[in-house]
C-alpha cells in the first residue's frame, strides 16, 4: 500500500516511543491497529458497494436488451401469425369463389341436360343407360 521501507518503520517507532513514552505505547499501539483495520474495512465495504451498483447497472442494461429483444421477436410473429391469417383468408375466400362458380355451372349443366332429357313435351325420354336388356 504504502512504500515504506524497514527503516522508515524503526524511525517512526523510535519517535513515537520518546513522544508517547513506553508507559502508554502499547495502548496506542492497539488503538491505532484498531483504526488501521476499521479503515481497511470501510474501503473494503466502499469497493464492494461499488462493485454490486456496477453489476446491478449492468443486469438492468442486460434486462432491458433482453426485454427489447423479446418484444421485436414478439412483434414479428404477430405480423407473421397476422400474415399467414390474411394468406389464409384470401386462400379460402378465393375457393368459395371459385366453389361458387362450380356450383352455379354445375346447375346450368344439370338444367341444360335435365331440360334436353325431358324435352321439349315435358316427358322424360330414356336414356342409354336406363335401358335394360330385352329378354
């Protein structure tokens, strides 16, 4: 942490001896080592209470682009889902049309026959496969 040497340290405890006297070294000693580790916690408390609010900032912006992310992919398959309903309706609108139209030439074609079958008199005239076999 700091870049003091063996020497530096024997100084200060030699001042702090004759200043302090050795009657009284030992509790301030003990104070100070009480500070010192007091200190290093709260720094320790402080880089810990960062780090969380870091990664907590960065799970809110993952959350957030995850929730971007899902709303797009929800929205195109709603316009898929709504495109395929659309196909399907044309689809199906197209075959009633096109049912319709058979419908309606299938009955001209049934009036036309069932008129020539009948003819003009209103009796029905037999047709080659009513006949049957003479005996």
């Amino acid at each position: 942490m700091f870049d003091i040497s063996f020497f530096e340290i024997m100084i200060i405890s030699i001042v702090a001896l004759i200043v302090i006297g050795p009657e009284r070294l030992p509790q301030v000693a003990r104070t100070l080592g009480h500070l010192m580790g007091r200190c290093r916690q709260f720094v320790y408390s402080i880089k810990t209470d960062i780090h969380n609010e870091l990664r907590m900032e960065e799970l809110k912006n993952m959350h957030n682009s995850m929730q971007e992310t899902v709303q797009s992919i929800e929205s195109a398959v709603r316009e898929e889902i709504n495109e395929i309903k659309s196909a399907t309706q044309s689809d199906s609108g197209s075959r009633a049309d096109a049912a319709d139209t058979t419908a309606a030439s299938s009955r001209q074609l049934v009036d036309s026959t069932g008129k020539s079958a009948t003819g003009e008199s209103g009796q029905t005239k037999p047709s080659s496969h009513d006949q049957t076999p003479s005996q």
